[in-house]
C-alpha cells in the first residue's frame, strides 16, 4: 500500500461538511467561484484504490465529488517544490530530456506545464532528496479516477 497525495473538485460544502472533512482526512479545502477543490493524502493499493475508498466517504457525508483535479505544475513550480532554481528546472527541460528522461509537458500552454507525478518520480530517481515522498497520480491514474467518477454518476 502507498500513500497518494491528490485533490478532488466536489460542490461547496457547509461549514458542518468541512470540519468534518478536514476532521477524518486532514483535507485541506479551498474555495472559489461555484465550487471547492479539497487536497487530500489516502493509502491504497492504487490512486483507483485510494480514491474509492475516499468518495465513499466522502458521499455518505454529503459531500458530492465530481473529478480528480490535474495537478499541474510550471517550471517555476517544479523549482520550489524541488529546493532548485528555476536555470536548473530550464536545464533539465531542454538539456535532459532525451538523455535523461524528463517527462514531457502535459500542455505546452503557458510555457509547458507538467503533471506533477511524473515529475516527482523522475525527481525521485534522479536524487531521493528531491521527490517529495508521495506517490501522485500520473496520467492513466486521472483517466481511470475520472472515468470510474462519472461511470457512478451515470454521466458516460
């Protein structure tokens, strides 16, 4: 079993919802226009498994979860959470990506921005001081969660 650090997009919740929340997961929520993202660390075999023992909880909270929410990262981002300069995230874009396996961007837009897993696992075997120690959802952990979440809303 590992621990997988992840967020969800789930509808505002009331305060009673969100104690609660914090409360069992040691979630943190974070508000805006129309709905709430909650950042969240579980243990499970899989992100899949992890994630459906959550929802379920989640949901007989009342609390209602729509997807797995992309954590996406810029170089500059990369940087901080790495404890490098950002010359150095720019290197190993351009320098090292074939020769030494820097994953591709997700999206090319705003200068590239990186799924976070990907990263922290290559930041991992690069230098086990750089990773963070979380295993994060990597590309076919988004699109097996988000599928199996809108598989349940009956959304497909």
């Amino acid at each position: 079993m590992a621990w997988y650090e992840m967020a969800f997009l789930v509808d505002p919740m009331t305060e009673r919802q969100e104690s609660a929340v914090i409360d069992a997961f040691d979630a943190v929520p974070r508000t805006f226009a129309g709905g709430c993202e909650l950042a969240l660390a579980a243990e499970g075999p899989s992100v899949l498994g992890a994630v459906q023992g959550i929802v379920g909880e989640l949901h007989r909270g009342g609390v209602q979860v729509h997807r797995l929410v992309e954590d996406l990262v810029t170089r500059t981002m990369i940087a901080e959470r790495a404890g490098v300069t950002v010359p150095t995230v720019a290197e190993w874009v351009r320098e090292h990506r074939e020769r030494m396996g820097f994953p591709a961007p997700f999206t090319a837009a705003a200068g590239g921005l990186w799924l976070w897993g990907p990263v922290n696992r290559w930041l991992g075997t690069l230098a086990p001081d750089l990773s963070d120690g979380f295993t994060h959802p990597e590309l076919a952990d988004y699109v097996e969660v988000n599928y199996w979440l809108l598989s349940r809303s009956g959304m497909r």
